[in-house]
C-alpha cells in the first residue's frame, strides 16, 4: 500500500478530499495533512 500525506490550504477542500475518499480501499494508507508545504516537509512515517 501507498502511503498518502494530503498537503492543502484551503480547510474546505482538504477535509472533502480526506473525508470522501475510502483511502484503504483505494489501495492507500491516510497518514495525515498539513495546510502548507513548510509543515508538511519531513518523511512520512
């Protein structure tokens, strides 16, 4: 499985892309989110 780390500013979209995706199901793992890519710059576990 792929694991996916969801980067975007916007709050709306971002819990409409978390929340409406079946991600196990699609073959990957949600590992998490951040609003902007300076937080989300670090290896995903």
């Amino acid at each position: 499985m792929l694991k996916v780390f969801l980067v975007e500013d916007e709050y709306v979209v971002r819990k409409g892309i978390r929340d409406n995706i079946d991600w196990t199901s699609e073959g990957f793992i949600f590992c998490g989110e951040a609003a902007r890519r300076r937080t989300a710059n670090w290896p995903i576990p």
